[in-house]
C-alpha cells in the first residue's frame, strides 16, 4: 500500500509501499485512512531531517493528525465495529513510569515513549493503519468532516487544563462568583494574549473565546489575512505583530499588567521569553511552540526570578495530550464551530490528494491556514 514520509539517508518527503497490516491482537482495530493533516511538527521534522525511524526499518510515514474509518476489528474488541469514524492519539507510553501506566502518556517520566509519525513509529499518511483499541477514540457522525483536526485541539484542550488546574491556587479570580477557574464560565472576567495565528494558535483562541475570556491573538500577517478574519470571527482582537518588538506588543495593544494568561503556539524563542516581562500578578504562561535550531539571548536572571518570585507567577510548559484530551476536543468541536459560525471548516483551506503529497510540503503563503490531505475521498 502507499505510503508518504522519509526514507533513511535520504532527506526530502517520499511516497514508498509499505506491507498492508493485519490484525494480530485481540484488542488491534484495521482502520481506512481518509484524511490526514500534517502540522508544523511534520514541516520541521522535513525541514531539519529530523529522522527518527526505528532500528531495522528504512522509512517513517509521516502525519499524526487523521480521522479514519473502522474496516475491521480484533475478536476482543468491545467499543467498535466497522464503520465507525474514529481518531487516534499519536503518543505510545514507555509501559514502566506511572503516568504511562495510568493513561497520561504525555506526561512520560522516562521519555522511552513512541509517537506515531514522528518518533519510531510510522504515522498516518498511508491507506490503512492498525492498533490497539485503547488509542483509538470514536468520531461523532456529524463531526467527521471537522475530525481532523482533533489532534491539535487536544494539544490546546490539555493546555487549557493546565491553565485552570494550577490557576485553581487563585479562586478569588474577581467578585462574580461563576468566574473561577473551577467553573464553566471560568472566562469571564480574564484577559490572554496568544502569541501565533497557526492553527495551534487559532484552536487555543477558540477554546478561550468559547470560555468567556477576553482574547488578543498576533501573528506576523496582515489584519487582511484569512488568519486574522479567523481569528476577529471568533470575537477576538487581532494584533498584526510583523513591525512590534514582543515588549511593545502587551504595551500598545493588551494594557500591560493586565494579562491572566499567556498562551505561547509560535515556537518563537525570543518572543516567548521577551512576553515574561509582561505578565501579571498571579498570572499564568503556557508555552506549547517548539523552538527549532539555537538562539542565544542575554537575560538578566536576577530580575527574572525576582518577578516570578514576587508575582507569584507560573510558566508551564505543555506537550501533547492523551486520550481524555481527544474527548474533551471532541467535546467541543461542534459548539466551536456551531458558535463561531463555522470557523473550524474555514481553517481547513487547502486540500489535496495522497498522490499530490509533494505540493503539500512546498513553501505556503499567507493565504494558507491548514491543509488536509485526502487520502481516500468521502463517499
């Protein structure tokens, strides 16, 4: 069967056969891929040849984000049966720390974990994938044109958690009684900056948006961009941060001093650190981007720690997500795109065949937002 991705000692993106899998435990689920969207990971991973294929083979298939459709399924199998659509999480545990041992594969202690597309396990940019039913997260029929983008929602759902799971430190948020981080309407009375209109960025808009919470997003495109009508479509306020020094970009748009939280989806190493100066007393700072290549800054530590310390403030770092994340995005979705009239479907501007693999991964223009790639058409 065809399959997209790396070959070893060879840098670029291949198309290349692979072996059709088969059903060999009790628990495995065959799965027909239909769409697959490669990310800013599966660009940097081509772009840097990042190749991290495992011991005795020659190639990785690439792309961890997809939505599929049940063709067969093992004889231990208890939650579905063939034709269900589902999804599947990218990250495999190492089988010995607790986390891993408890589902939370993503906060592995070891770091002896697998990744499907990424780190010795081929990824999703095939014709038919198998594995074990416990990784494997059912679709919502009315969902499955918008599943493919469940991965990257559950990076900013994990996110999200984080923000509200060390941020219940601090309940007295404001005097409305429904505005604490332990409620569903935890966003009413906060301010974020989002640092990156990619569609990390644009997922993490929308989460906080649907929670209430006043949103500044910037990235380096025109106020014309389909990136910035995305993210003003979702009520949010736009900042085009291509001629603003990170330090002027909270003091001219965002009232300094007035940010709860800052949600960092651009892997811009000098941004992210220049944005600490601009936090808020008892505020939180996510980061999620992955810087790439090196960047050496000075930084005056004293004054760094002395803030944090003083201001009682948290920086979190936050990697992947598991399984309760996937639901959680699933969740969500449909009020998402439901309550911002459809701005999850116009994210997914670019589409393309399996066999077109080669135009997916040229250079993209501002115009461009996220591509899916077809690997067999919807019926």
């Amino acid at each position: 069967m065809l399959a997209v991705g790396m070959i070893r000692g060879q840098p670029g993106v291949h198309a290349f056969e692979l072996p059709m899998p088969e059903i060999k435990r009790p628990d495995d689920v065959l799965i027909k891929v239909k769409e697959v969207s490669p990310d800013g990971t599966d660009f940097n991973i081509l772009r840097y040849n990042l190749q991290d294929i495992a011991d005795g083979q020659n190639e990785i298939a690439l792309g961890h984000e997809m939505v599929g459709i049940v063709e067969e399924v093992g004889s231990g199998v208890k939650s579905l049966v063939p034709g269900d659509a589902v999804t599947m999480t990218v990250r495999r545990g190492c089988g010995q720390c607790q986390p891993c041992l408890h589902n939370q594969s993503d906060m592995c202690m070891t770091g002896l974990f697998t990744e499907r597309g990424i780190h010795k396990l081929d990824g999703f940019l095939t014709q038919f994938v198998v594995d074990q039913e416990q990784y494997i997260v059912k679709v919502p029929p009315h969902l499955v044109k918008l599943a493919v983008l469940t991965e990257p929602l559950s990076i900013v759902e994990k996110g999200i958690e984080q923000i509200r799971t060390i941020q219940s430190r601090f309940p007295w948020t404001c005097v409305h009684p429904e505005h604490s981080f332990f409620s569903e309407n935890w966003g009413g009375c906060k301010s974020a900056l989002v640092v990156g209109a990619g569609p990390l960025g644009l997922l993490a808009t929308a989460l906080l948006r649907l929670a209430g919470v006043n949103t500044f997003t910037s990235n380096l495109v025109s106020e014309d961009s389909p990136k910035a009508h995305l993210v003003k479509q979702m009520g949010a306020n736009y900042i085009n941060n291509s001629n603003v020094e990170p330090k002027e970009l909270v003091e001219r748009y965002c009232a300094a001093g007035n940010l709860d939280i800052i949600f960092e989806a651009s892997g811009a190493a000098d941004t992210a650190l220049e944005l600490i100066n601009c936090m808020r007393r008892s505020s939180i700072y996510v980061m999620t981007g992955i810087p790439r290549g090196d960047l050496i800054m000075q930084v005056d530590a004293a004054q760094l720690v002395r803030q944090l310390v003083r201001q009682n403030q948290v920086l979190v770092g936050s990697v992947n997500s598991n399984r309760s994340h996937f639901e959680m995005a699933l969740r969500d979705m449909g009020e998402v795109d439901s309550r911002f009239n459809g701005v999850l479907q116009a994210m997914l501007t670019h589409r393309y065949r399996l066999e077109e693999y080669e135009k997916v991964f040229e250079p993209r223009g501002p115009e461009h937002v996220k591509t899916v790639i077809e690997v067999e058409a919807w019926s």
